[in-house]
C-alpha cells in the first residue's frame, strides 16, 4: 500500500487540487497517509472489481440471454448481485490477508513460500483449538463474541506468526545461498510435514481430524442478518461480517507498520537490496524473520476467520485456499503489498460470480470455478507476470 | 597518529577465484587513504571484506582496536564503519528522506538528533533537500552519490569506506565529488577511498596503496605515487 501507487499522473485533471498547498501538506500527515488513504483504497478496489465483474456478467447474459429453458441470466444475475458482492468481499478479503504472506516473504527473499498455505491451515486449527477448549470447559458461550472473535484471531496469528518464523530459521534460513530450486522443494516438503503432524496430533488428543468450531451453535455467529438493498432481502451472515472488520484492521495495522515504522522501512529497504541494508546497519535476518512473522500472524488469522465462516476444517483445508491466495498475490504483482489486496479482492469476487451463476449453465457446474481461477494463474503468467501492479517503472538502473 | 583500520594479509575468495591475495593495508586517524588499480584489482573485494559482506579466508581487519573479521555487515556498521557501495545502490523505491533515515538506523538519541543530522547534510547537498520526497531512484547519477554519500554520513561513522564515487559522471561532476570528499575530510572524517580515476584520487589522499590482481605492489604518500613511474605508465595514461 504504497501511498504512490494511486496517484494520479502528471499533467491530469487532479492537478491544481494535488498541486495546492493545502492538499500537499495534508497528504503528507499520518492521518491521510495512514487512514484516508488505505481506506479510500481498498474501497476503489471493491468497486473496481464489482463494476467489472457485474459488467461482465451483463455482457454474458447478453452472449447467452437464456442458458436454461426458461431461466434468464440477466434476472437471475439483479437478483444475485447484492449477495454475490457480500460473499466476494468476504473471501476476498481471507484471500488477501493469504495472499500478503506470500508477497511479503517473496519480497525479501525472492522466493515463494509454498508451505504458507498450511501455516493458514495451523491457524484454522489452532483457532479450533482455543475454542474447543472454552468450549469443553464450558465456558464458550459466557464469552462477550467480540471478545472471543478478537481472541482466537490474536491467539491463531500469533501462534502461526511463531510457526512460520520456526520454519524460516531451521528450514529455509540454511538453504538461502542455494539454487533456488531447492527452497522451493523444500517448502512443499514443510508442507507435507505440516499436514501430517496436524492430524497426527488432531488424532491422537480428540481421535478425529474433522475439527468442527464450536461456534455452529452459538445464535451470534449462525443466525443471518437480514439486509434490505433495494427490493432485495440479502441475508448477511455474521462470519462474513467479522471479517471485513478484522481485515480491514489488520490491513490499515499493516499498512502503518510497512509505510510508517522504522522496522517497515527496514523491510522495505532489503527487499530492494539486501547486501546494501546490512551495510546500513539493518540486522536482515532479524527483519527477514519479522517478515516472516507478520506474513505468517495474518495467514493464521485468516485460517481462523476461514474456520469460523465455514465451521468445520481439516489438517487439507490449507491447499485450495493457498493455492487461490498465491495466484492472487501472481495477479496483484508478487512482492507488491497493495497487489495482494487488489488480487486477493478480484479473486474473491470472481469466484463468488462464479458460484453465483455457473449453476444456470448446462454441464457447467460450480466446480468449474476452480478451473477457471487457476486458469487465470496460468493467464497471467504467460502473458503479464510481473502481474497487475507489478510493474514499477519508476527504478532508474 | 592513531591507527583506525588495518588489514593484515588479508586473503579473500569467491568460490576458487582468489580475489586477494594477502593484502594489508592501515588506515590512520583523520587521513585520506586511497586504492588505486585497474579494473578487477580488488578494490571492491577490499572494501567488502572490511565491512562484512564477504569474508576473507586468512587474515586479520582490527577496527578501533577490535577484531572485527568475523562480524556480520550489520555489526561492523554500528562499530562506525560507513561503506558507500560501488553503483551507489540507493534504495530506489524508498524517498530521499527514507534513504536518510535508513542510514540512521543505528543512531541513538532519537528523532532530534536525526533530523540535525539530515539538515547538515542539506546543508552539505542542497540539491537532495529540494528533492526530499522524491523517490530514490528517479534522481540524476550525481544527485544518487550525493544521496548514497549523505545516507552513509548520517551514522557519523569513523571511517567512510568509499567505492569509485566517481564511476559514470559527467567531468564536472568528478570535480565536484572530489571537492566533497574533501571537505567531508576537514570536517574531521576518516576516509578510505577507492578509484579507477588515479590522478584524482592521489591529489586528495594523504596516503596511497597500488592494488595490482590482489596484491598491493606500491605504498607511498599521494604526492610521492603522483611521481612515481610505475603510477604514472600504468594509471595516469603516460607512456
Ligand atoms: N561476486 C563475485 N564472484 C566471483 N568473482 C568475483 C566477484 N566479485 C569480484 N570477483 C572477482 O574478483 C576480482 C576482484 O574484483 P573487484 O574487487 O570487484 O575488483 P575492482 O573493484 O578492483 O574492479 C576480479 O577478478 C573479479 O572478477
Ligand atoms: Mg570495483
């Protein structure tokens, strides 16, 4: 979320505001940079990616105005929309909180972490873990939600963020001046490993590894809220609103931390150039090992609002939902922390179309929607792999 | 004097390329001390050994009185070595002021102290305050070594380690980085400088080492190298 990347060109409309001074000194204030911005942001993005996919939709449905007898796309998309929309921001969002631990330690280290997606896993179990145990203690429902919802996510992050760091020291941190192959292997290996233990461990305390949240029978988080748009009646549920909040607030944490902490600018500056940040004084395996942290404390996080949304996980729930993450991060432009957002949103919302509507077609059920969202990885990258943002120009050689 | 830096048969390797080959070299207190040698002497594999980013196979870089051969980059710079890279390596996505405030990570005494710094060095670089929110990497290739320069100058190091500052400028602009170097040198820094431009260089330094394919073959003062044959066939272009 670099505060450059939405600026308008020079020579646009928007130059007399940007160029006044009133605006200029407002630009540079946290309050603007650390608030106005991030936010206003993410909701460009949001509307960006409705307005594309619905108008992609309409043009569909006026390609194929009636897929079925007797079934018409266009009624059927108006109809949807509302939904479709809430349920893609929602995915979106866990997507993007996935997709920034893939960019985040693709940045300092130039290399993918494939065993991210069951450190989402850990986090999703983990978050099983806490509430279970409230749960057989009995004590599960006199929590405040609130204050669970912030508990689990705290606990889950963190105890990810820890995993992840454990991973990079004894696992990938040995192995950084070998061909870049050989990580790579190795962090599929991570993930075999990941797996098996959770269901080793998931096995042998509660002989099962079906791990269903407790939380199915609290009324907070199951029953729907009613949300009238326009003539529509959308049922909103809970999960999906928890977490737009705490992404929301873990992304504008994040985006002070990158862009306004002096460790951030650390990081930064070794993912521009390693050997040149340590002669500045930057202790890089500390920094890298933060990275590594942070990028794991919001996969966890995102496992544990993945969990709580869909209620039941399993030590192979991380594999689909990472592999989603990764090609967001791809689309958004690997490395590049406002690209995961922008990704992690468009893959969200493509897939909730997707679900929406590819039941109206014949032969063409909703498990298409796999295949196209990785068919989009492999569109991007043959044909755009720096990804959308990817390209910055702006670096003279 | 008191010594400040000294290498003592320094070997270094890269994988079986024997890059130095014994090298020693002594920095004093407030000199100007500078490297000269053809391009693939081992300037630069000099400069990186001192300041930890590759380490030598044998030998000995004491600092200040302290061995400092084993410790890692981040390390040796809080000890007050400041090395300004060859190619400046800015941060090219970071602004003007990040790559300032980079450079300070190591400074204590708080947001006071580092923003007396960065205003010296406005005053030293006026172009980079007018530049101070532009990113790094949309500056002019002298505007870059004043960057890279003010950025290693913001730790208030006690040797400055500087790796051809000339490399890639217009003449005029050679001129002025010299005039830099030497002002940086009266206000009481410690530098260690290394060029392809000899002539330069050895008007500047106090003293000078010839590096030639790992090895040092002439020690002398600046002026006693300006005369001397050898500098002055190999180095200066004389026939
Ligand atoms: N990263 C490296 N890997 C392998 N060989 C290197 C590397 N850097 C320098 N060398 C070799 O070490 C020798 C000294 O290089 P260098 O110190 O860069 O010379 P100079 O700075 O005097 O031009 C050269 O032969 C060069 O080819
Ligand atoms: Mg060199």
């Amino acid at each position: 979320m670099s505060s450059e990347s939405l600026s308008p060109r020079q020579g646009g409309l928007l130059d007399p505001l940007i160029q006044s001074e009133a605006w200029q000194r407002f630009s540079h204030t946290g309050f603007y940079r650390f608030i106005v911005f991030p936010i206003g942001q993410i909701i460009v993005f949001i509307v960006a990616a409705t307005v594309f996919l619905t108008a992609l939709a309409y043009l569909v449905a006026l390609l194929i105005p009636e897929p079925r007898p007797n079934i018409v796309l266009s009624d059927q998309i108006s109809r949807q929309l509302p939904g479709m929309v809430i349920s893609g921001i929602s995915i979106g969002f866990v997507y993007a909180m996935v997709a920034l631990g893939y960019t985040l330690v693709y940045g300092v280290l130039k290399f993918i972490n494939f065993a991210h997606s069951e450190i989402f896993m850990f986090g999703s179990v983990i978050g099983f873990a806490f509430m279970n145990f409230l749960s057989s203690a009995g004590v599960l429902a006199d929590w405040n939600p609130v204050v669970l919802v912030i508990a689990t996510i705290l606990i889950s992050g963190i105890a990810s963020g820890l995993l992840a760091v454990l991973i990079e020291r004894v696992a990938y941190k040995p192995l950084r001046n070998a061909p870049r192959l050989v990580p790579l292997i190795t962090a599929i290996g991570i993930s075999f490993i990941l797996q098996d233990v959770v269901r080793a461990l998931a096995s042998i305390t509660i002989n099962d590894f079906n791990l269903t949240y407790p939380t199915r029978n609290i009324a907070f988080f199951q029953n729907p809220i009613p949300v009238v748009i326009g003539t529509n009646e959308v049922r909103v549920r809970m999960t999906s609103i928890i977490i737009v909040i705490a992404a929301v607030i873990m992304l504008l944490a994040l985006n002070y931390f990158v862009n306004g902490t002096k460790a951030g600018r650390g990081i930064r500056a070794i993912s521009m150039d390693q050997a040149t940040s340590g002669l500045m004084g930057i202790p890089v395996n500390l920094m890298i090992s933060l990275t590594f942290f942070i990028g794991g404390a919001f996969g966890g996080a995102a496992g544990a609002l993945f969990g709580l949304n869909v209620g039941n996980v399993t030590p192979y729930i991380g594999f689909i939902p990472g592999l989603k993450a990764f090609t967001a991060a791809v689309l958004g432009g690997i490395g590049n922390i406002t690209g995961a957002l922008l990704g992690g949103l468009l893959i969200g919302m493509i897939e909730a179309f997707l679900n929406g509507l590819l039941p109206y077609f014949p032969a063409i059920g909703i498990r298409y929607t796999d295949i196209i969202t990785f068919g989009i990885l492999i569109a991007v990258l043959i044909f755009r792999p720096s990804g959308l943002l990817g390209e910055r120009v702006d670096e003279k050689v | 004097m008191t010594v400040l830096l000294e290498l003592t048969q320094v070997h270094t390797y890269y994988g079986h390329i024997h890059a130095l080959k014994g090298v020693s070299v002594r920095v004093d207190q407030g000199e100007v001390v500078t490297l000269v040698g053809a391009n693939g002497a081992g300037k630069t594999t000099t400069l990186k050994t001192i300041s930890g980013i590759t380490r030598p196979k044998r030998g000995k870089v004491m600092f200040n009185g302290q061995d400092i051969t084993d410790m890692a980059p981040h390390h040796i710079s809080a000890q007050g070595i400041a090395h300004v890279p060859e190619g400046r390596r800015i941060f090219p996505l970071l602004s003007v002021r990040e790559n300032l405030e980079v450079g300070s990570w190591n400074v204590k005494g708080g947001r006071g102290i580092i923003s007396d710094r960065m205003n010296q060095m406005f005053d030293m670089f006026p172009r980079l305050k007018e530049r101070i929110n532009q990113k790094g990497g949309t500056l002019s290739g002298g505007e870059q070594q004043m960057l890279a320069m003010a950025r290693a100058l913001m730790m208030a190091p006690s040797v400055l380690l500087l790796d051809e500052p000339s490399m890639g400028l217009a003449p005029v602009l050679v001129e002025g980085i010299f005039e830099i170097v030497k002002r940086i040198n009266e206000a009481g820094n410690t530098v260690l400088l290394v060029e392809q431009n000899a002539l330069m260089a050895l008007e500047i330094a106090h003293r000078g080492y010839v590096l030639q394919t790992g090895e040092i073959v002439l020690e002398d003062t600046g002026a006693a190298l300006l005369q001397n044959d050898l500098v002055r066939k190999a180095y200066l272009g004389e026939t």
